[in-house]
C-alpha cells in the first residue's frame, strides 16, 4: 500500500502527459505496421513443405461412433483417434470440491459430444485439398439424444452428456449470507433473465502451424494464442513430451477476447501430425469452424430475485444462476469458469446485507463455453442491473437514485462487499452522477413526455459494473485450475547502443502493449520510447508467465517491466557513477543520463563502455551487467477495481422492433491511464462488442443441439454504423496498490452495454407495459413482447 | 471453407456461352459478380462441374431506353444504378434501391441478372423490380423468351431458368409522373439481407397500384391490383385507406403463422405506403 503513495508523492509522472512517459496519449508503435498490412500473422508464416490440414468434424451433437471410413485411396492421408498412441485427453479440472472431471480426447473416441468436434485430421498439399480428402471421409454414427437446453439438461432423467457422472453438472455452488433477514423486504421483485450463447468472432480465428527442428529436438508451434507458455504446458502434458522440447510461438495477433486463451484439440494434433510426417503442417481455423466448433460463450440463465425498501435500499438479492458449459472443460480455465465466478460477483459494486447464491455449471451437447471479454461480468451486470431499473420501477424513483443509494461510497473505501471481494479505490456514485449528467436524463425525461413524431419511442437506460482485474496467486489458487499466476516477471537489458529490450510473457493482441510497455520503461529509464523494443509471444525469448487473460497485462507486465527497469536504471547508475568518478550516492538517473555535481553520462556511453570498452570499468563493477529479471506482484494481489457508468438513448420502433442508439456516455475510472488513447481504443471496441451482445449476436441451436448460425450472414456482429460515436470522460483515481496506481480496464468497456442498451429499450417500451430480459433484443422479442403486451391489455380491458 | 474442384470457362461472347452451357447437361453455374456464388461454392453448398463466368459479355452490359421502358443487360452492377450510370426510367426508384443493396464492395461487382437469377427471397431487386412492374428477358441456344419477375421467381432460390438458360436483361417500364413510388426495407444492421421488404407503385389517377411483400421465406407477395388493401377504392386519400389487417390476412393466408413476424411485414409495408405518399 505504501509503495505508491510514495511514488506519487514523490513525483507526477513527469514524463507523462506531454512526454513519452506514463500518462502520455502517444499513437501506437505498433501501428505503422498493422495498419499498413505488414502484420506476420500465423498464416503469413511460410515453411518449406508446408502442408495444409482439414479436419472431419462431427455433423451430429450427441452420437456414438461406429466406425470411421476412409477411401482406400486416401489412407495415409487420414489420421484418426487410433493413430494417435500415447497423446492424453485435455483435462482442465478445478479443485473446487464436487467438480467432476470431463475429458476431451483430441480426436473423438467413442462418442461425439458436440457437433464440430474433431474426428479425423486429413492432410495434404491445400487445404482445398485437404477438404475433398475430408469430405470422402464417411461417419457411420449412432445418433444419441442431444442434450442443447441447460435447464432441462439439470432435471432428473436428462440424457447424459458424459454417463459416469450420473448427472450433467460439472459443478454446483451454493452461497449464503444472512438471506432470511430480507424476505420481508416491501419490495421484492423476480425474474427470469438469459443472456444469449455468443461467438467471440476475433477478425483472424485461430490458427496453428506446426513444425520439428530435429537438431534442437524441439517441436514449434507457431498459434494464434493470448498465453503461449500455458499452451506450452497443456501441450507437453498432452504430448508427453518436457517443456523444453516444445517452443510456442505466437506472432500478430488479430483479436483473442480469451478465446485464444485456450489449448486446442487442433494444436495438439497438429504438433502430433508434424512429429509423425516430419514435416510442416498448417491448420487455419475458418469462419464456420469458429461459429460452429470452437468458440461460445457467455450463455447464462438467472432466477433472481432483488429485495429492497421502499426508499431503493437494497436488502438482499437470491439467486440461482445456470450457465451453458458445453461438452467439455477447457484448458486452463475450465468449465466452471464463469457459473462459479457468478456467485462472488452478482453483487458487484452495491452494498447489501443479505445475499445467496446458487449456481450450476451445466453440461450440454455444446461446445465448451469459453472465457470471452467480461467473462461472467456481462451476464451479472445485465442480470442486476436489470433487475435494479425494476425495482427503481416498483419505488417510483429515478434508476439513478436507486443506484446512488446503493453504490460503496468513495469514504468505505478500501471496501469489502458482501462476497469478500476487496474494492482497492474508487469514487462509483461520482462516476453515475456523471454519466447522469453528461447523458442529459432530466432532458430525455421531458422529451420523452412531449413524444416523437415518427412514433418512435425514446428510453433512457444506465449500468455500472466493476471490473476485477490482474487478480493474482491468493485468489487463483483457491480455483484449483491449471493455472494460477505468481509473480510476473519482464526481462530488460540495454543494448550496446543503447537501447531497450524488453522480454515480457504476456502477449499483445490489439492492446497496444509495444506501446505501453515502452512508456512504462521510458516512466523509468528516460529512454525514447521509439528505441525501445519490446519482445512479447515466445516461450523461447519471454519469461514464464499466464499470459494475456483477465485484464492482467499492464498492471502485472508494467509492473514487471517497472521493476526490472529499476533495478537496470540503478545498475547503470552505479557504473555511471564510476564512469563520473563520482561517490555512487551523489548521482541521479534523469532522462537517459546519469547525472552528477559536474557532469553526466547517457546510458548509451554507460552502455558501450559494459559491452564495448569494458576496459574502461573499474574491476568492482558489479557482473551482473545490464541484463535484469524481475518479477513483480502488486501490494496484495486481491486484484484491481476499474469501473465504469454508461448511459444509454435510444429510439425503439415498436411496430418493426428496430433500436437506434441515439447517445451513449461512458464515464470510466480505470486508475492512472499509462496510456489514455490506447484506453480509449479499448473502451471503443469493447463497447462495439457490448452491442452486439445487446442486440445482434445470437448463436441458436435446433433440438437436435444444430448450432443454426453458421455464417456471418446468419451471426450478426455490429458494424460500423451500429456502433454510435460514444463520449468517453475518464476519472483516475489510483489504484493503492500497483505501479502508478494503475488499474486493469481490458474487458470493461464489453460488460455494462448490454444491461444499458435493454434499460433503454424497457424504458422506452415500459408504458405499453413491456419488459424484455433476454439477450440479445431481437426486432422480433420486441415485436413479440409488443402485441403480447397489446393482447394482455385487450384481455384486461 | 474453399470450393471443390471445378472447371472454369470464361467465355468472349453470349452464344459461346450459351453453347458451354448447352453442353454442360446441366452442372454448370454461371458466375457474373459472384457476390452470392462465391461463398456458396466456398460452402460447398452449390459444387458445379463448371464454372461459366460470363463477366465479358459486352451484350450484357448494355442499358438503354427503348421505347417506353429500360433495357438492363444482365451484367449491370448496382453501383451502375446507383451511380446514375444507367438511364433511369423510374425517376429515381432504382437508384434508391441500388443504393441500398448490401455493402458497396458488394454493389461494386453484383450484377442485376445475378441478383434475379439467385432468387434469395431477401434480395431487393426481385421485389423492387415485381412492384415496378419489370420482365426478364431469358435465351438459350433455342431462343428468348420473356415474363414478368414475378413469374421469374418460382421459390426460395429457384427461378423459372430452364438447364441452359441465362437472364439476358431486364426491361422496366416507365414510371409516370402520376404514379408515386414507395419502398421501405429492415434490415438488422446495414448492409444485411432484409427481413421484411414493403414496395408500392400506386396512381391514384388511374386508381391502381402494385404491392410487393418481399423478404419472406418464400417468394415475394404480389399483388398486382392491390385494391383490396385500400378499402376497395384507390383514391389520392390511399394513405388513410391502406388496411393493414387486409395485409395481416394475406401473409396469414401465404403462410406465415408467427404474429409478429406478419406484424413487422405489415408496418414495414406501411412505411413503404407512407413514403409513397409523402
């Protein structure tokens, strides 16, 4: 805790804001290279004998598998589960008790359980090829009955998706607090809300080539990935090979969003396929496997039920959350992800006495469900949020009174709320009277009474949300997960000509982090940003670490890279004072020199002299030289606390059921901004992708658990023009605990569009007595929850 | 996602097309701007034996007045339309329509022949071009023949086009000053296929009018003497008149049971009857 306050005493960043330093809006680096299409993504990688691979995928969800026919002429160019001797299941268990195992062979054996899933790897010079070769490959399946609906997949008799379980529940949670003394709350409100099964849609998919150096013994996976070192080591427990064989690779990234946070099937083959041919292979994931095979998420179901007072105090909220885990438990995070991380974070940042929680993580023929922006952020803020624009409905006040009763107030802070969950800073009712504010409701309020001459309908709707962010060791090692980050570590090292190299584990997927990494170091050291590198997506070149996930990289990397930075900066000091013949303790580094009473020297002359002229160095300089590792832990790694309230017009048709956005505010608290443009980029296209939860993106299955969206024509993601000019206004309020106070802000800007965009749409439709609780909000559920509302009110009548 | 393998012809005029196409027994798909073909042969949803890209047909990418109407060859993108290089007989409907199809890059290189030819229910011109009253011309080695789009669109991507047989143009009548023009489109976001299409061409003079309800699964509702929609009677007051329950009982009777579906039809066709008004 004192770490910081120290540091902002001591000085306010004085490379930022205009400099190059923490603080500074500099353009990203990286950018002269993306934008330009010079980006080297996994399929700009070209390797003599490259050959292409086509899987043979499942066309059913639930079948037993009776044989596998493969034309007489195509045999050696298929592989199936039976070749594969040796090569392990993915298993991604939690340690939290009662979680039951799943394991997910590479290529199936015995039963499909999803359709999509991998059943033959077929290779050849193409992949056109590879696919006529797929396409002569017949399946002789079984069909089973299909198990696609989560609340029915939970009641007694259900099909089962794995049989040894006896049920289709991964896990159950159950948390209570004190629920009793909230059932005589005068208002008590209950509903059933669902958010919608989504694709993370990145713009590149995943992508794997594959390829064996035999002179270092050492397999290289070349994959689109967010956290290569956990690939690496999901990959040698696979394989049954050591880490020190396998080297992961991961280039330009076009997206990841968590969903290339997970080991896949597909690169475990691949590294197998290679090792077997002996030469390179290639597998390049495109847009129907990705709709149809790889990548779900978010699909959520809440039975909830929010007690207050007559004034909006909250009492308490009950709740039984089902989440939609697919078939299998992905690797590292596993099934139980986001249903188990719904109970600790239902109550977000609201201050109640009672709360209970029940959850289930629930197997379906699906595939696995994966960690997406948000994770279950989205769903508890469309939940909740949702459920308060309710209560503030039976109270007759304003949604924002209810919100500003009920948010921790900047006073309480450090915070712990009911579930424990320990709020590090933050000013939340500043941040919604804001948004109030900036949003204009009083304005929206009258306009709304006057009405609109096209008849359209206006509403007005708001959220908030926290963000948990670069949560650490003590709050992941309780999950029992493959997984759990310790100390981050960067490694930074001046070149003989003076400039930086920074080696960090994370990976920058559109973050921006060749950027922020190098203000951070420059916050340091003082060297031009523009002469820094920064090596990211290595296992060979960067530290061990998790990886890119949870919002962790600029906290937990710039920490890292701070720390390491400031043992470098000292090490020059100490040679730079030699160098000045000056006492060590009377000179200063400032701005990429060491400085003394009568001169100073750049850390390009200090340097030179380590790597070029160390006859120069007195012979007690210390040999550890210019090259430093450091690892970094924040204060208390309990995590960061960013948040954000957005404030939502909207005019809803409710003839034709169309939604225009008409203004959107988003007034956000990340902690110190390393980078506010790069934060603005971030909040931007995460809002983007918060509207497409709102109201397009839908993947829906057929009874016989078909995945119906398998093209973009039928998966709908915002554009351009869906996406409204929204006006940011940031606050800072420092993290206590990290470098600069900065917090985590990645996922933010995807968590509160959802519940804003559907308490605009309820607000606007609420006098024809309205109410739609389900994502995303189709012109059809509007229509539909239109003439319903109509019928009901005939009947009354 | 690529194609299964497949010969490709691009043939230098129509009768050596003709003739490809003639000797192909019927595997063979013409490729024009290949907007929709192009990602169903990447779905191997359509796997011909050949490809006849008929992109160089100088016949086909005439556009001219003749007579009383326009004369589209197949080949005409919309951007043509949309950009005023065509003659317009319909003053301004089609352009208004060209320049709502999808995206550019899609108005760029899709061509109105293959728009029709596809027969995507969703599609604009084929409800556009019913409620502005045009016809197709079709050849093969046999002759021409010719029929209103209509009668063109048999079904959800199935048109009248016999083995063989190619859109050669479209002739569109003109529009009289008299008549006034209404089309109105949702979509779920910019650029995307039409759930529900309303188009209107209505002369209060002459007491008549031709309604389309396009983008349902099937082909488009025409009426081509769309009286029973106003009340009996086409006047200059049609706007009052326009019944939306008649509207209700026709996509009922089409087929359509989910109520809102049919309700976002009609207001969508309202909206059409509104502008046309306007």
């Amino acid at each position: 805790m004192k770490e910081n306050a120290k540091l902002r005493n001591e000085r306010e960043f004085p490379h930022g804001k205009t400099g190059q330093g923490v603080g500074a809006r500099l353009p990203r680096k990286e950018d002269d290279r993306l934008m330009r299409g010079r980006g080297q993504y996994v399929g700009d990688v070209r390797l003599a004998g490259l050959q292409d691979v086509a899987f043979v995928r499942s066309p059913l969800a639930h079948a037993r598998i009776r044989g596998i026919h493969v034309p007489e002429r195509h045999r050696g160019s298929v592989f199936t589960a039976a070749d594969l001797v040796g090569i392990k299941p993915i298993r991604a268990v939690s340690g939290l008790p009662g979680f039951k195992i799943s394991e997910q062979p590479v290529l199936a054996t015995g039963k499909v359980r999803q359709v999509g899933e991998l059943v033959a790897m077929c290779l050849a010079p193409t992949r056109a090829e590879a696919e006529d070769i797929a396409a002569s490959v017949t399946l002789d399946l079984e069909e089973l009955p299909a198990i696609h609906d989560m609340l029915k997949a939970r009641e007694p008799g259900s099909a089962l998706v794995h049989e040894h379980w006896g049920d289709n529940v991964f896990l159950e949670t159950n948390y209570e607090i004190d629920i009793s003394t909230a059932l005589d709350a005068p208002i008590k409100v209950t509903r059933e809300i669902s958010t919608a099964r989504q694709c993370m849609s990145p713009l590149e998919g995943r992508g794997v080539v594959a390829t064996f150096d035999k002179r270092l013994d050492q397999l290289t996976l070349h994959s689109a990935a967010q956290m290569p070192h956990i690939t690496r080591s999901g990959l040698a427990e696979c394989l049954g090979m050591e880490e020190g064989q396998i080297r992961v690779i991961s280039p330009d990234v076009g997206g990841g969003f968590g969903h290339k946070g997970i080991l896949l099937p597909e690169e475990v083959c691949l590294s197998w396929l290679t090792m077997r041919c002996g030469h390179p292979v290639r597998w390049l994931e495109d847009r129907r496997e990705h709709l149809v095979a790889s990548s779900n998420c978010r699909e959520h179901h809440y039975k909830i039920t929010v007690y207050a007072d007559r004034d909006g105090t909250l009492r308490g909220i009950d709740c039984e959350a089902t989440v939609d885990s697919g078939a299998y438990s992905s690797y590292p995070f596993s099934a139980c992800l986001e249903a188990a991380q719904v109970a600790s974070i239902l109550p977000g940042p609201y201050k109640m006495p009672a709360y209970r929680c029940r959850t289930f993580s629930v197997a379906t023929n699906k595939c696995p469900i994966l960690p997406y922006r948000g994770v279950a952020r989205t769903g508890v803020c469309f939940a909740l949020e949702l459920m308060l624009d309710l209560v503030a409905a039976e109270a007759g006040l304003e949604p924002g009174e209810v919100r500003l009763r009920n948010l921790v107030r900047p006073e309480q802070m450090p915070f712990d709320n009911i579930t424990k969950k320990h709020f590090d800073s933050g000013d939340y009712p500043e941040a919604m009277r804001r948004a109030l504010a900036a949003i204009d409701i009083d304005a929206i309020r009258a306009r709304q009474k006057q009405g609109e001459a096209d008849g359209r309908r206006i509403g007005v709707g708001i959220s908030i949300y926290c963000e948990q962010a670069a949560h650490g060791t003590s709050v992941y090692s309780g999950w029992g997960i493959p997984m759990v980050p310790g100390h981050e570590q960067a490694s930074a090292r001046l070149t003989p000509d003076g400039g930086l190299e920074l080696r960090v584990g994370v990976h920058s997927h559109g973050q921006g982090m060749e950027t922020t990494l190098a203000q951070v170091a420059h916050e340091i050291l003082g060297v031009d940003v523009a002469s820094i590198r920064i090596v990211l997506g290595d296992t060979a070149m960067t530290p061990y670490s998790t990886g890119t996930w949870g919002s962790r990289s600029m906290v937990m990397a710039g920490g890292a890279v701070a720390t390491a930075c400031r043992e470098l900066g000292e090490r020059a000091r100490r040679i730079g004072a030699k160098l000045l013949q000056h006492d060590p303790a009377s000179v200063v580094l400032q701005n990429g020199e060491v400085r003394g009473v009568n001169g100073s020297v750049s850390l390009k002359a200090i340097a030179h002299t380590w790597y070029r002229r160390p006859q120069d160095l007195p012979p007690d300089v210390d040999p550890g030289g210019l090259e430093v590792t450091q690892g970094y832990k924040p204060v208390r790694d309990s995590g960061t606390f960013s948040y954000a309230a957005h404030a939502a017009v909207v005019a809803v048709d409710p003839d034709v059921g169309e939604v225009e956005i008409l203004d959107y505010v988003i007034v956000e608290d990340g902690g110190v901004l390393v980078n506010p443009l790069v934060v603005d980029g971030q909040i931007y296209g995460g809002l983007a992708q918060g509207i497409g939860t709102a109201l397009y993106e839908e993947m829906p299955f057929d009874a016989s658990g078909q995945p119906l969206a398998t093209t973009l024509a039928d998966y709908l993601l915002p554009g351009p023009t869906e996406v409204p000019a929204a006006r940011l206004d940031h606050m800072e309020t420092p993290s206590p605990y990290t470098q600069f106070g900065v917090k985590g802000i990645g996922e933010g800007g995807a968590i509160a569009p959802p519940a804003a965009i559907a308490n605009a749409v309820n607000d606007a439709l609420r006098p024809l007595g309205v109410e739609l609780m389900q994502s995303p909000i189709t012109p059809h559920r509007i229509v539909a929850a239109v003439l319903a509302a109509r019928a009901a009110e005939r009947s009354a009548a | 996602m690529k194609p299964a393998p497949f010969a490709y012809e691009r043939p230098r005029d129509l009768h050596a097309a003709l003739s490809m196409l003639a000797a192909s027994s019927g595997s063979a798909k013409i490729i024009a701007g290949g907007q929709s073909l192009g990602p169903m042969l990447n779905l191997r949803l359509v796997q011909p034996e050949l490809i006849v890209d008929i992109s160089g047909l100088a016949e086909l990418k005439r556009a001219e007045v003749s007579g009383d109407e326009l004369v589209l060859g197949a080949l005409v993108t919309h951007a043509d339309i949309e950009d005023g290089r065509t003659a317009d007989v319909t003053r301004g409907a089609m352009r208004a329509v060209a320049a709502n199809i999808a995206y550019r890059a899609v108005r760029n290189r899709g061509t109105i022949g293959g728009s029709l030819s596809h027969a995507d229910p969703a599609a604009d011109w084929i409800s556009a071009l019913a409620a502005l009253g045009a016809r197709v011309t079709l050849r093969s080695l046999a002759g021409a023949r010719s029929m209103a789009v209509e009668a063109f669109v048999v079904g959800a991507l199935e048109s009248a086009l016999h083995a063989g047989e190619i859109v050669e143009a479209v002739h569109v009548p003109a529009r009289s000053a008299a008549a006034h023009w209404g089309y109105a489109k949702s979509c779920r976001k910019t650029g995307e296929f039409a759930h529900a299409i309303g188009a209107i061409l209505v002369d209060p003079a002459a007491a008549s009018a031709r309604i389309v309800i396009g983008a349902i699964d099937t082909t488009p509702i025409v009426i081509t003497d769309a009286v029973e929609l106003f009340g009996g009677r086409i006047a200059a007051d049609y706007k009052q008149r326009f019944d939306v329950r008649a509207a209700d009982t026709l996509l009922a009777s089409a087929g359509i049971d989910d109520a809102a579906q049919r309700h976002i039809h009609v207001s969508v066709l309202k909206r059409a009857v509104l502008e046309a008004a306007a």
